[in-house]
C-alpha cells in the first residue's frame, strides 16, 4: 500500500511539492480553498539565483543555485502528466544600470556575483543592443546572466495542479485551521484523519502562521508580507518580441524588471513594502516610467493589470523548511525567491519525509529558528 501526504497550500510550493510526492509513490491529498491565490499569483517567475543573489545571504545561494539547476528536469517530468503550458524559457536575462550611478551598482553587483563564483559577463551597450534591439540606448551599463531563466508562475501552478489531479490527487476546497498528530482540522469543523505512516506538509505561504495545534505557546512561524506592485501590458503584434530575455536592473537605484512571455505580454516588477496589500498608484507610476526608460517600446503596450501581491517573508530571508515532528514537515517562508525555490523545497519535503540524505543540506532552514519556545506537540 502507498504512503499518504496531505499537503496544505496550493500555491507553486504546495503544488510542486504534491508533485513530487507522486513521483515519489505517494497518494496525494491537496488542502487549498482557493489554490494559485497567493504570492504565485502574483509573481514574476525569475529564476534568478545570479541576478537575485543578495550581500551577506551566503546561506541562500547554495539553495538557490541547486534549486535552478533542478529545474530543467522539474519541467520536463510535470510535462509528462500535462499538455499546459509552463511559460519556461532560458533565453537568460541583461541586467541593467540605467544612468551612471546605476552603472556603478551594477559594477559592485558584478563583483559580488564573480566572488561567489556565479557566471556574469559585462557586455558594452552595443552588444547588448545587438541582442536585444529593443533596449534603450540611454542605458550606460550592462552585463549577460545566461544562466538566470524565467518562466509564468500562473501557468506553471496551473500545469502542477493540472498534473497532480490528473494522477489521482485528491484536492478539498477548504481552509485548514489547526494540524494534530491524528487529524488536519478544517474551518468547517470537519477532520482529515493523518494515517501513522502518513506525512503532512504545511505550505500554506503566510496563512500558515494562522494554523496552530502542532506547537506549544507561541507561534514559532514569524511570518510577515512583504508587498509587491507588478504590471503586466500586451505588446501589439507589430512590435513583437519587445525582448527576448529578461531585462532587470536599476533606474535611478530603484529595482526594476521586465519579463517578456511566450503570449505577447511583458510582465513589470515589483516594489518590495510593507505597509498596504492594495495596488499604490505612485508605485505603478514608478514601474511603468521606469520599463519604458529602460525598453522604450513598453510606451506602445496595451495596459492590462496591476496587481499587489504578499510575498511570504521570515526575518532572515530564509524560508521555514524541516520537520517538526514525525510526520509533519513544514515548507513555507519563502519570500522573494519562492519561484526559484520551489524545486529544491518540493524536493526536500519529500527527502525529509522518507529519511534520504539531502544533496544540498536545508539546516539552516529549521522552522523553529525563531521561537521562542520550541516545544513541540
Ligand atoms: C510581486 C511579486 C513578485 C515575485 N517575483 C518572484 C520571482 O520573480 N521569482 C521568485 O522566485 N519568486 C518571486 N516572488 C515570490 C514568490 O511569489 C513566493 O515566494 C511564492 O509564490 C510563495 O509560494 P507559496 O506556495 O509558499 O505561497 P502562496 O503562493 O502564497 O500560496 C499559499 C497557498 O496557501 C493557501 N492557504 C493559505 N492559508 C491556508 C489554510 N489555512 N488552509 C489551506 N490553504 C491555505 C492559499 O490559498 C494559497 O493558495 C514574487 C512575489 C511577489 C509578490
């Protein structure tokens, strides 16, 4: 008989990780009353482990690079189980500075990549052009991070879900409120019985700081979101491709990137604050001057949507991953690199659930490096 998971949160890292319990043998039972919902929704989907390497996080490169490299081979085993599509490409990204002082943020950047051994190569802005017609000659500095794809975090949710039903997971449309050894309780009022051999993964994004019943005293998941505005826009026929790869970079040090899709639309991040969840109208301001400084053709899109989105944020960076008790792993906090991580996450939920040895060690993850009391039910 197959083991049991009962994964909580269909967001890419609940759904990733229901994916790779399949593989793995297991039956699947997906709890989400609203999946796609949260931070995935919203997302970029850059798979950026160069690019997004950020000063003095020695502990997410590791993580951030296996993950990447697990990718490749993620999407083609979800291709398997779903004709949807993924949105995956890996033309690889131009990373930009915008005026003089973004080109010496750039310069630094560069510097930090090359000491933590990670490929970037400066271009002048004439190649660059050369590869990317679209850009604007105004930029004074750039360099090529092949290796950093992308793809559409909407579609690929999609494509997981699509898969891991259409291989026997069970999926109940409803909200989790507490997790015992014996049961997963349900707002409702209703019990998922957990099975002694069965494991449970909480992946519920920021809604799993809500979820008590496994700890003791105070919750030991320090959660908080992290906003983000993004704008997507439809370049007309005529104009298309704006780009081919993703443009990132600063413009007058303010972050900014801009994401070409396979259906014609280009995709503009993202703030990074913490105060309101709705779409801030200076912050949409910000993006939209700042794309077309960068790839003037933006200036011709069609609007389409501003959305703000929570990002999942611990007070390190690092995401929640480990087990907690027998049985029950949790995989969640993944802030800004979520897309990214999603792979290596999925992957060590399984590795921890059946006892493997991990190829890339997830120590620094443990869930409960900020309690203040680790006692556990
Ligand atoms: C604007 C923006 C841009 C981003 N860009 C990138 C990027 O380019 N690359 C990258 O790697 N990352 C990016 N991220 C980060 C990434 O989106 C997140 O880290 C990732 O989506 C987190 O996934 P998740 O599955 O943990 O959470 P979520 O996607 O938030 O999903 C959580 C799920 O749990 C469900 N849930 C919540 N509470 C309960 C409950 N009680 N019971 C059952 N289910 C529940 C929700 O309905 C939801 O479906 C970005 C985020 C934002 C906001």
């Amino acid at each position: 008989m197959s083991q049991h998971a009962v994964v909580i949160g269909g967001g890419i890292i609940g759904l990733a990780t229901c994916f790779e319990f399949q593989e793995a043998g297991f039956e699947v039972t997906l709890i989400d009353p609203d999946p796609i919902s949260g931070a995935t929704h919203h997302a970029g989907g850059m798979l950026a482990p160069t690019a997004e390497v950020q000063y003095q996080q020695h502990e997410l490169v590791p993580l951030m690079r296996e993950s990447a490299q697990l990718y490749p081979d993620l999407i083609r085993r979800v291709g398997q189980h779903t004709d949807l599509p993924t949105g995956y490409r890996t033309e690889g990204t131009l990373l930009i500075g915008a005026d003089r002082a973004d080109g010496q943020h750039l310069t630094e950047l560069i510097d930090y990549v090359k000491a933590a051994d990670l490929d970037i190569e400066p271009l002048t802005t004439r190649h660059a052009r050369q590869l990317e017609p679209g850009l604007s000659p105004r930029i004074v500095k750039v360099a090529a991070i092949d290796g950093d794809h992308q793809l559409d975090p909407r579609l690929f949710a999609r494509a997981l879900y699509d898969a891991v039903l259409s291989r026997g997971a069970q999926h109940i449309r409803e909200a989790v409120e507490t997790i015992t050894p014996q049961a997963v309780g349900l707002t409702s009022g209703k019990r998922v019985a957990v099975e002694s051999t069965g494991v449970v993964v909480l992946a519920a994004g920021l809604g799993a700081a809500k979820i008590t019943g496994w700890f003791d005293g105070e919750h030991p998941l320090q959660l908080r979101p992290v906003y983000g505005d993004i704008v997507r826009v439809r370049v007309p026929e005529a104009l298309q491709p704006l780009t081919n790869r993703v443009i990132r970079g600063f413009v007058e040090d303010r972050p900014i990137y801009v994401i070409p899709r396979d259906d014609g639309t280009v995709t503009i991040g993202a703030t990074s604050r913490e105060d309101s969840p709705h779409p801030r109208t200076s912050a949409i301001h910000d993006l939209l001057r700042d794309a077309i400084r960068v790839v003037p053709g933006i200036e011709e899109t069609e609007f389409l949507e501003a959305t703000c989105g929570a990002r999942p944020g611990t007070p390190d960076d690092l995401p929640y991953l480990g087990v907690v008790r027998e049985g029950l792993i949790i995989s969640t906090g993944y802030f800004r690199h979520g897309i990214l991580l999603a792979a290596l996450g999925a992957k060590s939920a399984v590795e921890l659930a059946t006892g493997q040895e991990a190829s890339t060690s997830v120590a620094a993850c443990n869930p409960f490096r900020h309690a203040a009391s680790t006692i556990n039910v």
